[in-house]
C-alpha cells in the first residue's frame, strides 16, 4: 500500500446550508478524493460502521481528542472514512459530538473496494463494509499504511490496536523526530 496513489473517486456527502430553511438544513454537495487529499498530509482512518462498539467508544472519539497532537506533527487533517450514507455519517458525527476530524461517507464502498479494503460483514448483519485501516496520506500518496491483521471476509472477531490513534500519533511522531 505505501506509495500507492489513493482511489479517484466521488464521494455524494451532505453539507449544512444556512440558505435551506426547516429542520433539515442541509443539501447534497460531491466531494473528490483530491478535495481531500491533493496537497494536504492527512491522517485517514476507515472502520466498519458508524455507531458500532469499538468505533464509537474508542477509534473516532480518541482521533478527536488526539487531534491537536496530530496537528503539531504536521497532519493537515483526520478523516474517518466508513461505508455507510453521508445521513448515517452525519448523524453519527452529531452524536459524538465531532468537531475535528471529517467524516467521509463512501455509501456505495467503491473507494473502499478501490482500496482493496472491502470485505463482507453478512456473519454480523452488515453486508459489504471495509475492513479497519489506517493511512498517513500525503499529496493523496500513501505515505504510512496500519492495517489490522486477520482480513478477510466474514471474520469472526473485529481487531482493533494497529489503526488505534495511539499507534499512528506515535509513526507520525517517531518519523517527524527522525526528520
């Protein structure tokens, strides 16, 4: 994966717009993958679904509360990538009380598969999801691959430790030291 050029694609997202008015202020809005990625270093995470156990309790609210950290050795951004609507991901966002890191919903899994990152989740009622992953990407190259072990379909357990913020905030920091 490292010095691999991450997938082209668009992502259908939802933006808050002040001009909507009622109680869903918010219209369509595509974003590329070189809005996200082209000229920034940027951390991206991927897991399996919005509001499960270990990415609720543990991977998005500890990027969030590490975000800072990241940023004083030299990511430009976080981004949590999951496969679930851009609703979904809004939704969750709000209720975690996300401020920091973006959240980029691939409704459709296609950046995942173009990853090589898609895997089938039907033993736990999922369907297609992507397999939890971490990237330091830099000018959409990556640049820093934490993948955990075991993936495969239909996995039976859902590790969690090699794309933990812990892990990537200490690769970051070690390689930012050593420059």
């Amino acid at each position: 994966m490292i010095g691999r050029k991450v997938p082209s694609v668009t992502f259908r997202t939802r933006v808050r717009d002040e001009s909507i008015e009622g109680p869903n202020p918010y219209r369509w809005q595509d974003v590329s993958s070189d809005d996200y990625f082209k000229g920034k270093r940027v951390v991206l995470f991927s897991l399996p679904g919005a509001f499960t156990p270990t990415c609720s309790t543990y991977q998005l609210p500890d990027f969030e509360k590490l975000y800072d950290d990241f940023k004083a050795a030299g990511i430009d951004a976080i981004y949590c990538l999951s496969v679930n609507d851009a609703f979904v991901m809004n939704a969750w966002g709000k209720s975690q009380g996300v401020e920091k890191v973006g959240l980029i919903p691939d409704g459709s899994g296609e950046f995942t598969r173009k990853m090589g990152m898609l895997v089938a989740k039907d033993n736990l009622g999922f369907g297609m999801r992507s397999w939890r992953y971490g990237a330091v990407v830099n000018d959409g190259v990556v640049e820093m691959w934490f993948e955990e072990p075991g993936h495969s379909d239909l996995c039976e357990t859902d590790p969690y430790g090699e794309s933990s913020p812990q892990t990537i905030l200490k690769a970051v920091q070690e390689k930012a030291a050593a420059a």
